[in-house]
C-alpha cells in the first residue's frame, strides 16, 4: 500500500546493529547483526518510491529496487525475493559483498539530510529468510534441450551463466582448477564479510538442480581447451583474474613479503579445516607481527582486517593518496579503523629493508597535486619525507592483472589486449574462437561480483543465441 511508503521523513536511516569493535576482532564470524522483520520492514518504507530510481540505474544488475523495497515494507516477503532473485543470481551475496555505498545506495534520490534507504541490509534480510523458509529453488527446467555448454570458472560469472542456462534446459558442465566451488568468493573473501557456507550451499543447490562440477580440472593440462569445444555446443571462459601485481624497489625480493591473494587463501583455507602448511609455519599468519599491508582496494581492507583477527601486534594500511581518494568501500575503511588498524595515508613504499627477512619498509611522504585527464589528482613525493615503517609481515595488495590464457590453455590463436584480458567482440561476447564466448574479470579486469553475474547472465544469453542461429540451418535442412 502505497501509504506504507515514503517514511524517511519520520524514520531516520539504521543500519544492522554491529558487533563491538572488541568482540569482532576475537572471530572470523560476520560483523553486521540481522535484521529484524519489523526493522527491515520500516527500513524498506523509507524508499521514496521516485519515478526514475537511480538505485536501479546505478546497479550493475538493474534490480528492480524500488519495487521489492515496497514489497517488503508491506510484509509479501516471498514476492520480493521472487522480484529480487529474477534480476540478481546470488542477492544473498551482493547484500553482503556490494559497495553500496558506491552504487545503489550511494544514489539514493532521497533529500539531502535524510541518508539514503539501507538497500543491501534489506536485501541479505530478504534472501537469508528465503533460504530458511525454502523459497529459493534448485535450477530445475521445465523442459531439457540438447545443447551443452562448458563454463570454465565457478566464480561469479561462470556459475551465473550456468545458473541461467541450465533453467532454460541446457545440459551445463563447469570446470574449475580449484577443489571448491566460489573463486575468490571462496578463496578470497574474509568469513567476517560472506560467510563460507553462503557460497557452498549454492554448489550444493545446482549440483541438485542438474550442473555437473568437474573440480581441480585445469584446462590445458587436464583437457585441453580443442577438446572442450569439440565437447560442447558453446564454452565460457570466466576464470577471473589471478596473477598478482607486484612491487619493485630495493629489498623487493626479500622474506616476508607476500602477495595478498596468498595470504586471504592461507587464512580462508584454514578457516575451512585445510591443512595449510605456510600458515602454520607462521609465513602466512599474522600472529604476533608488524604487519604492513599496501594498496588502498577492498583486497587491502580484507588483508587488515584479517590480520586483526589473526592477533597481529600492529597492523599499519600504507597508502599513496588520502582517505577521500581510496577505491575501497568507505564502509570497509571505517570498519578497519574501528577495529584498531592504523592507515598511514600519503605515503608509497621506495623500498624494503631487512637481512634475508623484511624488518621495515621505505617509504616517502606524498601530496596530492593536479588532476590528470580523468579528474584524479596525480600524487607527487615530498622531497626529505622518507621513513621506515617497522614490519615483520609485509602483504601487497596492488590489484590483480590476468594470467597468460593463450599459453596456460596451450591456445596460442586466443586472442588477448594490451592488458592481457581476452579480446571478445562486444555485442556477441563471443573470442575470436567461433563458439567460444568470454565473460568476467578476464574481460573487463579486476571487478566487483556484481559485475561478474551481469556478465556471466548477459553471456548465457549471447551463447543461447549463438547456438540457435547455429542450429537453425541444420534444423531447416530436416
């Protein structure tokens, strides 16, 4: 009803209740509290309900926000994870993940003093109760079709595209070098900000509804990729992006410092029961050390806030431009204060210093001067301002760069840009290989998740088409 709506003018903006800075550095477990019915109910009342909803624009996915947003403030819980669910492959995780801070809910139209609507709140409330009252379904068809496709990948757009086709009836088949299903959501992402069993209840859900996982399968060593297009109908490469930027200057090359990737996987790894030799060995355990992370992304945030947890002496975030400047969700940057982690803005390492091991990185004092061709003001080092930063555990978090495809698939005709992303054709989706489609961090560079499943959703579109134009000549001929 639509006098349910429009409240922010009675009812301020609240977020879930957090735990205290002090209990959650003790555990891994999420920091956010849930929900109530009656909170999440009135939360979702605030929407303004405006005829151009710039949360939707701003979404990756174009969630029809506004609209279970109103749905949930008039309690037809089921009818907005059905709206929800038909725009967005995994809710449960975007609600968590997302910087909303920076998309829907950074564009929130609500006047200026009321703070905007708690999208994401509203919408891991929204998913986690359909999973526990069973609203959400296995990928079950309706009818089965012949086709197959090969989705090499089960991060975010891999498994959105599987999700998608195998509804419409596809025989699907996704293959991933690792020995669980989630890519970096898996691997990646810290348990205080998406819990594991988040990810591996969805594995289970589409191994029940039909997809085949063909796990530590790595394509050009295990099978080849001639091998999986003679296989399948169609095949999606969505294998993210891995390899790791690195860090020049004296001392690089020293003990101690180690990618970020490395030591999220070590953590996550041993969080699942894993044995992990480095992390027990103390290589990539925080315990006890001066840690130092550098990068200013939301890897950085995660790295911090892990060593934190792991009982690091003094955790110290090195980064180049100022706090206003960081790509990070501001919501992580305020978490990690509060939690204890000390950010030395202003400042990029020059080098390492240690015998053997690192004891301290070299670093200059920067500020920020004109703004470049894009608008972001270039940073230029104070003459006399370097420093030494003690570390015992230094963890670069620069970004991520793709992997050599071409040579890692034993496929030297793949086609790649400058940047070492896969070339596709922008409409199609589609390699310079005929069938061989392409979605994901491989193609746009290091993204958020929601990105991914628009991506992998819009592939599973484009390869269906592919596929149908392809078959219709045969299927005239009969």
């Amino acid at each position: 009803m639509a006098e349910r709506m429009l409240q922010f003018v009675r009812l301020s903006q609240q977020t879930p209740d957090k735990r205290s800075a002090e209990a959650r550095r003790q555990d891994f477990g999420e920091i956010y509290q849930r929900f109530s019915a009656e909170r999440a109910s009135a939360q979702a009342s605030r929407c303004s309900q405006c005829g151009v909803p710039f949360c939707s624009i701003h979404c990756p996915l174009n969630q029809h926000i506004p609209d279970w947003l109103k749905l949930t403030a008039e309690g037809r819980l089921e009818e907005a994870y059905e709206v929800n669910a038909a725009t967005n492959t995994f809710p449960e995780i975007c609600g968590r993940v997302c910087p909303q801070d920076r998309l829907c809910e950074g564009n929130c139209v609500i006047e200026k003093g009321f703070d905007s609507v708690t999208i994401g709140a509203v919408e891991k409330y929204i998913t986690d109760t359909a999973w526990e009252q069973g609203w959400v379904k296995p990928p079950t068809p309706t009818r089965e079709v012949a086709h197959s496709v090969g989705i090499v990948g089960a991060g975010p757009a891999g498994l959105a595209a599987a999700e998608r086709l195998r509804r419409r009836g596809w025989q699907v088949t996704v293959y991933d070098r690792y020995d669980r299903v989630g890519g970096l959501m898996i691997y990646g992402i810290p348990n205080f900000k998406l819990e594991k069993e988040v990810v591996l209840r969805r594995h289970a859900q589409y191994a029940e509804g039909g997809i085949e996982f063909v796990l530590n399968c790595q394509i050009g060593r295990d099978i080849t990729l001639a091998e999986l297009r003679a296989k399948h109908d169609a095949v999606l490469i969505a294998t993210g992006v891995y390899k790791a930027r690195d860090i020049g200057g004296p001392g690089a090359n020293l003990g101690g410092i180690v990618p970020a990737l490395d030591y999220l996987t070590a953590s996550n790894r041993q969080g699942l029961g894993d044995a992990v030799p480095d992390f027990e060995s103390g290589a990539l355990n925080a315990a006890g050390k001066k840690v130092v992370v550098i990068g200013g992304g939301d890897t950085a945030m995660d790295c911090v806030r892990t060593a934190i947890r792991q009982g690091a002496e003094s955790v110290t975030c090195l980064y180049r431009r100022d706090k206003a400047n960081m790509p990070g969700s501001m919501r992580e940057v305020n978490n990690a204060e509060e939690e204890g982690v000390r950010f030395a803005w202003l400042c990029a390492p020059e080098g390492f210093e240690g015998e053997g091991h690192v004891s301290a990185v070299r670093a200059v004092r920067m500020h920020l001067g004109l703004p470049d061709a894009t608008g972001r003001q270039q940073v230029e080092p104070i003459p006399g301002s370097a420093f030494a930063e003690p570390a015992d555990l230094v963890i670069k978090a620069l970004g991520f760069d793709p992997e050599d495809l071409p040579t890692l698939f034993g496929e030297p005709g793949l086609t790649v840009s400058r940047w070492g992303t896969l070339t596709v054709d922008r409409r199609s989706m589609m390699t310079n290989l005929p069938g061989v489609f392409a979605a994901g961090d491989i193609v746009r560079g290091a993204s958020l998740v929601v990105w991914g499943i628009r991506d992998g959703r819009d592939a599973a579109d484009q390869i269906e088409k592919y596929v149908a134009a392809k078959s219709a000549p045969a299927m005239a001929a009969e």
